[in-house]
C-alpha cells in the first residue's frame, strides 16, 4: 500500500490531479526542495531528488525519475533494498528527435554560418548544400529517442540503419539492425551518426580518434546521449582539419563547457546545452506525469513497471 508520495518534478493543477487520481488514498507532498523527512516518509518518489538524500529513503518502493538517465541514482539498493527504480525513458523521444533533426539541417543546409552572417549584414552566397534525402543515416542506439529520429529520417526518405545491444525485430522504416560489433564496418557508409546512449562503461569514449576517422569526409555526427561518448578533442580536429563535415551536440564533457572551450567556437559544430529535453516541450512534461501515473497503478495492483532500470545494466 501507497501512503506517502512525495512529487518533487513541477506539476500543474492538471498534473497533481491526474497523479492523485493514480493513488487514490494517498498523501501527496509536493516540494521542489524537499526535506530529509519527507524523503524519510516517502513511499514512492516522483521527480529527481538530491541524490545525497537517498540515504533518508528507507521506506521507498519506488523511484520514479523525470528524467532519462538514472546514473546518480544506481546506488539506491544499498539504501533501499526493496526499492524499484524507473526512469522517464518514452517521454523524451518527440521532442528530442524533433531538436536535433533541426540541428541537421542547421548543419546540412549551413543555416547557422548564415545567421553569422546575418549580424555582420553580410549577403553572401556560402554555396552547396546536403539533403537528409538519401543519406545513410546511422542510429547508435535504439531507443525511443533514436527510434523517434530514425522515423523521422526515414520520413524525410534517408535509408536507416540501427544499431542496439542485441539484433532482432526491427521497425519498418529501418533498413535493417545491427550489434556494437558491426559499428566500424557501418561509419564509413553512413552520412549521419546518430548517437542516443546511456552512459556505461561500453559507451564511453565510443567515438574515439580511430573511429571518428572511420567517417566520411562530408558526414555528420550528432550527440544526444552522453557528452562521455564522444572524444570531443578528436572531434574537433577531424572538424577543423576537414576529415567531417561537421557535428551536432546537445551534450558535452563536462556540461557546462567552459566558455574558453575550443568547440564553442567552431563553426561548424552546432552546439546546445543539454536542453534537447526537460521540460522545453510541454508535451514531454504530459508524457512523464501519464508514466508517472501509470508506474504508481502498477505498483499498487503488482502489475509490471514501465521504464525499470536495471541496477546491473545501469540502464
């Protein structure tokens, strides 16, 4: 049974009475900033705490994070044995799939280069342009995030091929699935890597020196995921010395990136700070509270959990 549930995400008038429509009985607290007693009294945990504040969760069943990525929060079993953790994996594809397809274009048809030029007044024809049409569009890791942006890709009529953990079934806009152990065979046929992936000791450092020279001269590479994946050092240089047509971050390392840090200052690197999700898009907002809700039904009936996170796989 549900007694205390402690809401510390923003919530609208709507969101508060959806979410205590899923608990009926229950008391719901909401605090941005909650103390370590609510966080003691808390049966279930909707939104992003502190992680330091875990220690106080002894009587937790459940976690229900805003956000997709659950690394600060792996440590929760020593804590709280019994306790369940489930990120907002599902929420976050339309709206970011949505940004960094208009990051690629911004990229593919140079429109950042032409809002420089805009603020010097300068009317300048900067020549020729790629199209998503056609491309080979490579998408490492797929999730609903990188599933969202292989559907849009294969809207825009690109040929899609994804990349997950394990091969099988695969949607019908993409071409065909393949494993991590196929990735250097794939970059030098793709004109757009798409990057949507946890942190974990696999992904970092994936894109490294040696396999971002296995890229196109003339590809892009895009970064939703995690900043820790890229080597952002041999990005650069591949950029500046004309081995990429450019890159795409909405994610860097660390985050923020110092101002004095070179990438900001490529011009072709399009970069946005980490702001491809959270809550800019309402809908997203929508879909997390609706997860929320039906998470909270599922524990109370026993029913499965959506977007659990497994403490060994990290994710």
């Amino acid at each position: 049974m549900i007694r205390n549930i402690l809401v510390v995400m923003p919530a609208a008038d709507s969101h508060r009475r959806q979410l205590e429509a899923a608990a009926p009985g229950a008391v719901f607290t909401y605090a941005s900033s909650p103390a370590e007693e609510d966080v003691a009294r808390a049966d279930a945990i909707v939104g992003n705490i502190r992680p330091e504040l875990l220690a106080h969760a002894k009587n937790l069943k459940l976690l229900q994070l805003n956000s997709a990525g659950s690394n600060p929060y792996l440590s929760l079993p020593a804590v709280c044995p019994d306790a369940r953790l489930c990120c907002a994996t599902g929420a976050y594809g339309l709206a970011i799939s949505e940004h960094m397809m208009g990051v690629l274009l911004e990229l593919m048809k140079k429109l950042a280069l032409y809002r420089d030029n805009q603020f010097e007044g300068r009317w300048q024809d900067l020549g020729p342009v790629t199209s998503v049409y056609g491309a080979n569009v490579l998408v490492v890791g797929m999730g609903d995030i990188g599933t969202s942006f292989a559907r849009l890709c294969a809207a825009f009529g690109a040929r899609v091929t994804g990349v997950r953990r394990r091969a099988g079934e695969k949607p019908d806009f993409v071409e065909s699935i393949r494993t991590p152990a196929d990735l250097d065979a794939l970059l030098p046929e793709a004109d757009v890597v798409f990057l949507s992936l946890p942190e974990t000791p696999e992904t970092i450092g994936l894109m490294s020196d040696q396999r971002i020279a296995l890229m196109k001269e003339t590809a892009y590479l895009l970064n939703c995921g995690r900043g820790s994946a890229v080597d952002q050092a041999a990005l650069l240089r591949a950029v500046r010395a004309g081995k990429l047509a450019g890159a795409g971050l909405d994610v860097t390392t660390p985050e923020p990136l110092s101002q004095d840090h070179p990438l900001w200052r490529e011009p072709r690197i399009v970069i946005t700070p980490h702001v491809s999700g959270q809550y800019h898009l309402t809908e997203t907002h929508n879909r997390i509270v609706a997860l929320a809700c039906r998470n909270l039904r599922a524990l109370q009936s026993g029913g499965p959990l959506e977007s659990e996170v497994s403490f060994s796989a990290g994710y």
